[in-house]
C-alpha cells in the first residue's frame, strides 16, 4: 500500500476518533448512548467484517452444551510427525519440532464444547516462548487459535550478592526444566478464560502445529468449559474453620523481590529509590526491593511466589504496587492461588494510575476483604498480567480498524489513491453498503469510548495521542 493510501486511511481513523474525542472533552463528561441506543452493534454489513473470528465461533455454537467429563488424549499415539520420548519413570511422552505437525484421534460420548490442557516439558532451545496451531478435525477454528504460546520457567542463577561498595549485584537469569501444565489460550489476553472448541460426538482429531520452537509433550486432556465460580459458591466449598486470636493477627509479608519463578528472563528484581516506602531501603545503595514494572506489560507474562501458612484457616491478601505506566487507565493482573483463579473476582484484579505505592488489599466493590481459605503448609499465588475487562474493548477496537480498512479498500477501488475533486463518485449509489458500514462504525466507536472511561474511570484525553499528526492544541495538564 502506498504512502498516500496510508495517509488516507490514517486520516479516516484520526477524524473518527478525534471527533468523539472533541465533542467529549467540550461538553464535559457525559456519555454517548443516546448515539447507538437500540441499535445491534453486533452485527456487520454484508461484505464488511470479520467471519473468523472467536467470537462468531462461539455464536456458531451457542447452543451447544459442555463436556460431561475429561478426556485424556493418548500422546504416544499420534500420527504425522513426532518423537516418542518415555519420561524418567516410563512414561511416553512425544517432543516435537519447529514445522511439525502431529495428530491424534479423540472420541467424544456427546457434541461439546471443551477446553484443551497441555502437560509440557520446554526443551534447550533459544529461551522464547513455545508457540503452536490447534486444529480440529484439520480445521482451523478461528483466527488466534494459530498463535497458542506457553511460556518458559526462569529462575536467579543464584543469590544476590554485593560489590564492594555495598550494592546489590543482580544475579543472571537461567531456565528451570520442569513440567508446566497450561491451558490453549488467547495470546493477545482479550480472552481470560481458555478458549472453547467444539468437539462433534464420536471420532475427532486434534493436531498441533509446530509454529515455533520444540516442546515435549507428556499429556493432553480435553476439559469441560465451566465459567468460574463465583466468590460465595466458593465460601461454600470451604471448610467451616474457627480462627484463634493469635490466627486473626497473623501478618506475613512476602517480599516482590523474593519471587521465585517467572515467564521471562526480563521479569527480574529491580531497585527504586525514589520513596523511602520501599523494602529494603538505602539512600547511598542499591538495594533490590521490586519486582516487574516496565517489562511486566505482554498478556500472559507471570511472576510466582512461595509461602508458608501456620494453620488452616482464612487469610486476607493485600498487595503493595505502584502503577505509574498507564496514566488515564488501567493495569490488571489474574491472581492464582496453588495454580488455580479460585473465583471469578480474581480473573482480574485492576491497578489505578498512582505515582506512589500504594496498598491494594483485595476487597469486593464494597470494600470488604476477600477470604482465601488456605490449609497449613506451602502454597503459590502467582500473578499475571491481563488485559480484564478492557481486552474485550480493545478487541472491539482492533476489529474497527479491520472493517475501517475494508471500508478504505472498497472506496480506494472507486476513486483510486488520488481521487479527482471534480469529479462525483456517486459513492451512496455505486457502494450504498459502505455508507450504512460507516454510519454502523461511528456507533460503535461512540460505544468504545462510554465503555472505556466506565472502565477507566475518567476521560482520556485522545487529543494528545494525535496532536501532533492533526496539529490540534494539546491537552491542559
């Protein structure tokens, strides 16, 4: 596409946007909807649109139920291309390489939807994510299921140790060989949950596509999908348990820099000093006291720690952060306990732009602390970084864009890069669908920005994003 065309197609985005933007920020805050009121925005105009993707899978199947049960997939006998590798106690396990593509058959008693679990061991390699392509019955099923990534373990390659001026000497990073289990995701966290497919009754195959990088695969298992469970269905599965004084006054603190696995080499400790709230703290040396900030910004990445608990019992979480990356929105992150979300709550807990730490106890709407029920001995909660609630808007906002590009390709067939102003296009009457596409558009992007300032809290001031392509005053501080 020519530089020309791009400009068009920048402009066409920018006036969209800025325009929303200026009514905005000129009548004060309020939001949008008598705009797109009553109107299906989930539908697209003929020829205009995606068809492949997630979300019109699962509308393609909506009226399919779960899976009854689990179903273990015989790794050992796959056609196409693999390895067999038995495990240290026997097990036979399959590695595959970069290009391969592997296949079993798995029969199903009912149609379902279901959730695919992989048991994996990485492999000496580059130390980049593994990344396959799930295929159901040599089909793809929709767009983002060809760019599944499961991630690496990384531990310090030893203890801190000091120079001989008294500052910490952060160690090197090294990958751990150990077994992982991990769930066929979206790579790009639009999606929390795991993906669903549909699995028809009777004979199925199921193959991956070796994308990038070689991986040891000791199991595969598919899962009934189940929403996650809500905070009080999970108070009731816990035990009922009479905490003593000395349990209700319990206090441990795990320090951010203690983690001990991550899912990149990038995610190690760091030092700050610029507030005294730091631990440790030392104004003449570099001491390690956090862990994550700048690096800690892809969807899926992780950091994990290890904690002992005296006694069964129910345990309030809080957390000290400091989110000063996204001013004017949101950073969130999935909290696990043990390798589990242990309610839906925690699929996505949300950070505010603040420039000092601050402590995030994590609580309901209404404040009031969430209850872990916790039995005594070690556990993990390892936190991970999410798009939340915001991944379906900038979904919403990535498949505008794909529509907007079709509506500037179907316009450029008409009137070529450089349109003749004398002359009328007649663009109602030769594509009247591109019209009713773009009035469809700027529904929806008046919907994308009420549903982004009622995540975010406040208005974004867009004008700065594109004052300097637009030559617009900037926005006051």
């Amino acid at each position: 596409m020519s530089k020309k065309a791009w400009r068009i197609l920048a402009c066409i985005l920018i006036a969209a946007i800025v325009i929303v933007a200026v009514v905005l920020l000129n009548q004060g805050s309020q939001d949008f909807r008598e705009k797109y009121e009553g109107v299906d925005l989930s539908t697209d105009v003929e020829g205009i649109g995606r068809s492949d993707t997630y979300a019109n899978y699962l509308k393609a199947h909506e009226g399919v139920g779960t899976g009854t049960e689990e179903i273990p997939v015989d790794v050992a006998a796959f056609e196409g291309d693999g390895t067999v590798v038995p495990d240290e106690s026997g097990v036979q396990q399959v590695r595959t390489e970069d290009g391969n593509y592997t296949t079993w058959k798995v029969t199903v008693p009912a149609d379902g939807m279901y959730t695919v679990r992989m048991e994996y061991l990485t492999v000496e390699s580059r130390g980049v994510d593994v990344e396959r392509a799930i295929y159901i019955n040599d089909e793809l099923p929709f767009a983002g299921a060809d760019t599944l990534r499961f991630s690496r373990l990384w531990v310090d390659a030893g203890p801190v140790k000091k120079d001989n001026q008294g500052n910490d000497i952060r160690p090197s990073q090294k990958e751990k060989y150990e077994y992982q289990t991990a769930y066929c995701r979206d790579d790009m966290g639009y999606e929390t949950a795991p993906y669903q497919f549909f699995f028809k009754a009777g004979e199925n195959t199921l193959s991956l596509e070796a994308v990038n990088e070689p991986v040891i695969i000791r199991s595969l298992t598919l899962v009934p999908f189940t929403e996650y469970q809500t905070y009080d269905a999970y108070l009731a599965s816990q035990p009922e348990v009479s905490m003593t004084e000395d349990g209700k006054a319990y206090l441990q603190t795990i320090e951010g820099e203690s983690a001990e696995l991550r899912s990149s080499p990038s995610l190690y400790a760091r030092y700050d000093r610029s507030s005294p709230s730091t631990v440790p703290n030392d104004v003449s040396h570099t001491v390690m006291n956090y862990i994550g900030g700048d690096p800690w910004n892809n969807a899926g990445q992780w950091i994990q720690w290890t904690f002992e608990v005296p006694e069964d019992g129910y345990y309030n979480i809080t957390i000290k952060a400091r989110q000063i990356y996204s001013r004017g929105s949101i950073s969130c992150r999935s909290v696990y306990i043990d390798g589990e979300i242990p309610f839906d709550a925690m699929s996505s807990i949300a950070f505010s732009y603040n420039t000092a730490w601050d402590m995030h106890t994590l609580a309901d709407k209404e404040g009031n602390p969430y209850r872990f029920y916790l039995t005594k001995g070690e556990h993990t909660i390892r936190m991970e970084a999410t798009l939340g609630e915001m991944g379906g808007v900038l979904k919403e906002m990535e498949d505008s864009i794909f529509r907007l590009n079709q509506i500037y390709r179907k316009v450029l067939v008409l009137t070529g890069v450089t349109p003749d102003r004398y002359r009328d296009y007649n663009l109602a009457g030769v594509y009247p669908e591109v019209i009713e596409a773009m009035d469809l558009e700027s529904k929806r992007l008046y919907k994308l920005v009420d549903d982004t300032v009622a995540l975010t809290g406040q208005e974004m001031c867009i004008r700065d994003r594109f004052s300097s392509m637009v030559k617009m005053p900037s926005c006051p501080p």
